[in-house]
C-alpha cells in the first residue's frame, strides 16, 4: 500500500469498525443479561399478582363462569392492541397441589409449565424453552406457574441489536466518505510542501520557512533545511575548492612552460641543465598537488566510513617510511611499541592521515635530521604522535593551518596548502582527531589521538 492516504483511510476505518463490532457486542451482551433481569422480575411480580388475586378454587370457578356471561352480554368491545411478535408471551397456569388444571391463559401449554413448587426453573415443552416461576399458596391448595418462552424473549433481544445495527451499516459508508475526506484535508500540508519543492529551482537552497506550521510537518522541516544547508555547504565548498585548484594549478603549469621555453632557447649547457632541474622539480610538485587534490576529493566525497578490520600501527608507518625515504636525507625512528598496538579504523583513512604527517615532518626537517614517531596512552586515548626539529608553526597561524591551501610563513617550496586539510578531514571521518603542538625543544608534533574503543 503506497499511499499515505489509503493506508490511513483503512487505518481509521479499520479502527472504527473494530470499536463499533465491540460496542455492539458489548451492547448485545449487556442487554440481553438486563432483559433477562426484568423479564424475570416481571415474571416473578405475575406470580404473586395472581396468587394474590386467588380466593378459593370453588369461588374462582364460580366468578370466572359469571365474568364470562357478564362479558357475553355486554355490549361494550374492548378494543385490544396487537403485537404479532410479542403477543402472549406471558403465560400462565394454576394448578391444585393434587394435580388438577384450575385454569390456565391462552398462550399457556396444556401440561405442566414446571414440576417445581418454588422459584425459577426452565422446562423444555413440545420443543420450546419455557422460563418459569413457581409460587405455592399452600394455604389454599394451589399452586400459580407464569412462564415465558424464551424463542420470544431472544427474538426481543434481537430485535433490540437489530435496531442498533441498522443505523451502524446506514452511517458506516457516510462515515468512510467523511474519514477519507478529513485524511485529506489532514495531509494537505504534504501536498503544499511537496509543490513548493516541486517549484524550486535547482540553485534555491534557503530555507523553507516554518511559519504556521503542524507539529507533524515542523520536523520535517527542520531535516530539510539541514539537508539544504549541508548542500548549501558542500556546494560552496566545491566551488572554492575549483577555484583554489585552478589557480594553484596554473602557477606551476605556468613555471612548466617557461622552463621548457627557456631550456629549449638557451644554447648554454648548464642553463639549459639548471631549467630542466626546474621542470622536475616543478613536476614533482604539480604531481604532488594532484595527488592532494584527488585525495580530499576523495575524503569528502565519503559522508562517514565503518572499521574495516584491524591493522597494525608501526607497519603502516614502517611501510610509509619505506616510500618517502628515498626522496629525501631525513631518517624516519618508529618506536617499538607501535609495533604492539593494533586499531580497529579505515586503514586507508589512517594512511592517507600518516602519509601526510610523515611527509611534512621530513619536508619541514633539516637534511640529517630524525623524524620520530612514537606511541603513548594519555587520558584513555591513544596518542600516536610524529615529531620533527623543523621551525614549527607560529601560534598566530596555528588557527589556519588546516585551511584548504593555507601556506604559513615557514612554507616550503614543494608544499600546496592542502597536507593538514586532508588530514584533520580523514580523521573527523573515523573518529579521531588531529592536535597540533609546538615543541618546547623545537620543531612540531603532530599528534593522531584515537579514543579508547578503537584500540584493539
């Protein structure tokens, strides 16, 4: 069911129809049982109405025969009311304590309603359930049995759910056209929402307003417009990020050509040497930059990231030291007990995170100098911190340092701006953070701090 509406529209509906089934069994239950209660009540009041009304067995015969010339002889009719479902269905017999019929109604069998001398009791007579109340005078010889048939009490019962029935199945339809119509109405500010949305260009990304709203409707919202500001976000980002790439890229292309220029000009051997040095080097820093820039482009483009398994620290950074050793005169120190620690992260992320520490500790540091990294729990974390005996950072720039393409005062001639960027980004995405501190024996330590859970 793909509808919001319909489903709903069968939710109430259903709902509806379940508590109208029980209230109507409800009601059939509690009524039948107070029925039973004033029926048998009524019965009992006849039985001690008649029995009151006996004088005698001989003057009750005399009276009946002359009440029955009486009736015969006059001329008044007594018009009675006819009731074809309930007609007679009190009836009521008299019979003397040795078995002898006195007198009986209409309605009554010719055989005993009960046996009993007292109180209630149900007799099954010719196929019929009779409930029957039993009064003895004992003082005149006789004794009164009233009796209802049952058929004709259960048909009043029925007659009474009936009645309740018949105007449930006459509102139930009306009341299915007035729950769909409400649930429309309720859900017309999802189709307002959803055509404003419809209506917005692809560049409008300011807020919805949240004026006037439902409580329903207010948290979405407040989702979309954190959704608008995140791409909001990430688009301005995009834009800056074009922006600063083209232009960091331009200038080393620029010095390309005009060192190829030159040494293509020159017939001076050692000018000639000196430009084509300048093009290596200038092309080791534009691959250097590309490798940056598809290595943010990468982070970010990775909204969060699971452990992918566990990985050793000190090989990482052993591996790491391997692949940087070659370019430069600057010794790598990993301290043993990185080689004890394992951590349960991204192990690109964490690479990607290294490589870039490790790289500008060498680049920062003198030739014959020693990187060292080293490992130490501090607070229920894990530090592992890789230092240099470079110039440091200056407390005024330590704020920007992680900006996109920010070059401090000690940059160097290989660097972009974007190492500490990719780094503090790699790590907000396994949870654990970048911290930097000036040494007081100089140089940097860059420090990677995980929390405990991801220490194996």
């Amino acid at each position: 069911m793909r509808s919001l509406r319909t489903r709903l529209f069968a939710i109430l509906l259903l709902t509806t129809g379940l508590l109208w089934l029980s209230a109507t069994v409800w009601i059939f239950l509690s009524t039948r049982a107070e029925v039973e209660r004033v029926l048998d009540a009524r019965l009992m009041e006849a039985a001690r109405m008649v029995n009151s009304l006996i004088v005698s067995p001989d003057i009750m015969k005399e009276e009946a025969d002359t009440d029955a010339n009486r009736l015969a002889q006059s001329a008044i009719k007594i018009p009675l009311l006819e009731h074809p479902h309930y007609d007679r269905q009190l009836s009521c017999q008299i019979w003397s304590l040795d078995g002898t019929l006195i007198g009986k109604s209409d309605s009554a069998p010719e055989t005993t309603l009960a046996p009993h001398a007292m109180g209630f009791s149900e007799t099954v007579i010719n196929g019929e359930t009779w409930r029957v109340f039993a009064v003895e005078n004992a003082s005149l010889g006789v004794r009164v049995l009233v009796g209802d048939n049952l058929r004709i009490r259960d048909r009043l019962v029925n007659d009474l759910v009936k009645g309740l029935l018949l105007p449930a199945l006459l509102i139930i339809p009306l009341l299915a056209v007035l729950i769909w119509l409400s649930v429309g109405r309720g859900l017309a500010p999802l189709r307002k929402l959803a055509g404003d949305l419809a209506a917005r260009e692809a560049s409008d990304l300011h807020a919805i307003e949240d004026v006037g709203t439902t409580r329903e409707i207010s948290p979405v919202l407040k989702s979309l417009n954190g959704l608008f500001a995140r791409v909001a976000g990430a688009r301005e980002r995009e834009q800056n990020f074009i922006a600063f790439a083209a232009h960091e890229l331009r200038t080393p292309l620029a010095g390309l050509k005009t060192q190829a220029q030159v040494a293509l000009a020159s017939d001076d051997g050692e000018i000639r040497e000196k430009a084509l040095g300048q093009i290596v080097a200038g092309v080791d820093r534009t691959g250097k930059l590309v490798r940056q820039l598809l290595d943010i482009a990468s982070v970010e483009a990775t909204e969060s990231t699971k452990p992918a398994g566990t990985f050793n620290v000190g090989d990482i950074l052993s591996g790491l030291r391997t692949e940087l050793g070659g370019h430069h005169r600057v010794d790598v120190a990993i301290d043993a007990r990185l080689f004890d620690i394992k951590i349960g992260m991204d192990p690109d992320l964490f690479r990607l995170a290294a490589r870039n520490l490790l790289e500008n500790a060498i680049n920062h540091s003198p030739s014959g100098a020693t990187v060292s990294c080293s490992g130490e729990k501090e607070a229920g974390r894990l530090v592992i911190a890789i230092n240099d005996t470079g110039p440091g950072i200056p407390d005024e720039e330590m704020p920007h340092v992680t900006e996109r393409f920010f070059r401090g005062r000690f940059k160097t001639s290989v660097g972009s701006g974007l190492g500490l960027s990719i780094v503090e980004r790699a790590l907000d995405r396994t949870g654990a953070e970048l911290e930097l501190r000036n040494r007081e024996s100089g140089g940097l330590s860059a420090r990677i701090v995980l929390p405990q859970g991801l220490v194996q």
